[in-house]
C-alpha cells in the first residue's frame, strides 16, 4: 500500500469542532477534487489506525488540506487528531474517491459531508465556472457551518444554509422531499449528495421520486 509521512504545517479550528490541518504534499502526490484518502497518525499505536478523509485543498496547492470534525466522547481517530499540531506527523495513503465534478447542478451536504464539495468549489472558482451551481447545507445550528464565509463569497445567493435547531426560536428546517422541489436544477443538471449514510440515502430515494435520472445522482459508491 502506497503511504507517505507528511509533516503538519498547520493547525486551526474553523468551528468549535472541525479542525483544519495543513501538511507537506509528497512529492508527484495528485488527486481529483472530490477525492480522499486514508490518513493515520504517525505514533506509536495508530500507524494503522487508518480513517478515510477528504481533500479540501486543490491539486495545484503546493501543500495538502483536511478540514475535519472531531467528535468527542469515544475516544476515536478523530478525537486524537485534537492533540496533533504543527510539527506533528500524519501518514497519508492511494487516493480514493468517486464524487468529482460532472458539469453545473445542486450540491447537497450535510454537516462534515461539505468537505468533497470544498475543493471542488474552490476549483471551479479557480476556473471560473461557479456559475449554475447551487448548494444546500445542512447543519444543526448556524455555529456547525463549515466556512460559511467562503462559501458565500463563492456562491453569493446559491448558497443555502438549512438550520434543524436555529438559535434564533425560528422553526427548524430539515432538507426534505418539499425543499428539493423546491430547488430542482434544468434537465440535465447533476445533483451531489454527500453526509451521512441515511441522509445521502434518504435524498437520493426523494430525487428520484421527483423524477431526477438516478445516472445524475452522484454519490460516494
């Protein structure tokens, strides 16, 4: 299995629970964005504890980025990702991955299922062609919003927060088959779902009750 020692340059939190990691890129190293690959933490007793994450830097950055959710309380990869800063080492493995751009259509994320959509984002900013796409983000609360910031620069009003439990006593909205009518792209559009495996499930059964062609559903496989 390929796998190479990359040195963390950079840490940073850009939520109360996702922390971004900034690394060396190995030499000749390319991906896809979209992609992800298996990454462990270079200590004793966790090289080969491997967790799949996804690229959230472009393949023409001269370093490579993971914006990853730590979850608390089950004392799991993530968890221990807490106490890796700059200086540390992370081992990054094969590139994986089935969700890459298609052409223009809805992104549809749920929480920590942003980050595929990141790069591709960023890369089509980069070449210029954000045109005709939309996405819509899930989240509990508006403090889970993963780069909420950048995502509005990039998409402006195409960028659609979904609040389950909003701070501000509004009601709750949840991404349902009512919403997605709502926001159904031009035949020929594509539709990327990335979170949780019930919501990317539940989505895609509701597209394709709403007549989306499953062969423009793109989802990891």
């Amino acid at each position: 299995m390929e796998k190479h020692v990359v040195k963390v340059i950079n840490t940073a939190f850009v939520t109360h629970n996702v922390k971004r990691f900034t690394l060396q890129k190995p030499v000749g190293y390319t991906f896809i964005s979209g992609q992800a690959t298996d990454v462990s933490i270079n200590k004793p007793g966790l090289e080969d504890e491997l967790r799949p994450f996804t690229f959230t830097c472009l393949n023409s950055d001269d370093h490579l980025e993971f914006t990853i959710k730590i979850y608390k309380g089950h004392n799991g990869i993530t968890e221990k990702l807490l106490d890796v800063n700059a200086g540390d080492e992370l081992i990054v493995h094969e590139v994986f991955g089935a969700i890459n751009f298609k052409g223009p259509g809805l992104f549809i994320a749920g929480g920590a299922g942003l980050t595929p959509f990141i790069s591709i984002l960023r890369q089509l900013k980069k070449d210029n062609r954000l045109a005709g796409n939309k996405l819509l983000f899930a989240n509990h609360t508006e403090d889970d919003i993963i780069i909420k910031d950048e995502l509005n620069e990039m998409l402006d009003g195409n960028h659609i927060d979904i609040i389950s439990e909003p701070k501000s006593g509004k009601p709750g909205k949840r991404i349902d088959k009512d919403l997605l009518k709502q926001h159904l792209m031009e035949t020929g559009n594509y539709y990327y779902i990335c979170g949780p495996d019930p919501f990317v499930a539940q989505i895609k059964d509701d597209l394709v009750d709403l007549g989306v062609p499953k062969e423009q559903i793109v989802i990891e496989e």
